[in-house]
C-alpha cells in the first residue's frame, strides 16, 4: 500500500508540474498544440459531466461536483502563467485565441 501511495503522491507532483512548466518551457508551436489538446480534453470533460448531470437547465440538482478536477480551471491557471511568462505580445495573442474560443463555448 505504501508503494502505491507513493506512486500516485508521484504522479499528481508530475501533473502540477506540468501545467506549471509548460507556458514557461514549451516554444510557441509546441504550446498551442498542449493549448489545443488541453482545450479538446476540457470539452470532452464538460459534455461528459453535464451528462451524467442529466440536464441542460441551469437549476437543476443531481449527482454533484466531478470526481476529478475540471481542466478548464488548469486551463485558466495555464493561461495565466503564459502572460506571467513573459513571452513575445504575438506569442500570447495566438495563445489566447485559442483559450478564448474554448472560454466562449464553455459560456
């Protein structure tokens, strides 16, 4: 059981990591494609919990919070630390219109 636990205390350090890392590591072609997939994934999970929701109407009570964290918030904290990061202005508009489509979908 310790081995396990380990292993996964491991692997959410990882997962911060990443997030954390890569608006500052990643050169511009490779962060648009993490900015892409992170946005189809975060899609993906929005359909996905508002159908176990069962219901499109915004007042309606069921199951609760998902079970894992919403990527749309790692989203917000990525593109954060991409205007932190201090890239080129070009660099975070072509960034951000990509977040930005997905921010508008989600609304």
């Amino acid at each position: 059981m310790v081995i396990i636990a380990t292993a996964i205390a491991a692997v959410v350090l990882l997962d911060g990591r990443l997030f954390e890392e890569a608006p500052r590591r990643l050169c511009l072609k490779s962060l648009v494609g993490f900015l892409s997939e992170l946005c189809h994934f975060s899609r993906d999970q929005l359909t996905a919990y508002a159908r176990q929701l069962g219901c499109h109407p915004p007042n309606s009570v069921a199951a609760g919070p998902p079970q894992t964290p919403l990527l749309l918030f790692r989203l917000g904290d990525v593109m954060s630390r991409c205007i932190n990061a201090d890239r080129p202005h070009l660099q975070l508009m072509r960034v951000w219109s990509i977040a930005s489509s997905h921010f508008v979908e989600v609304c």
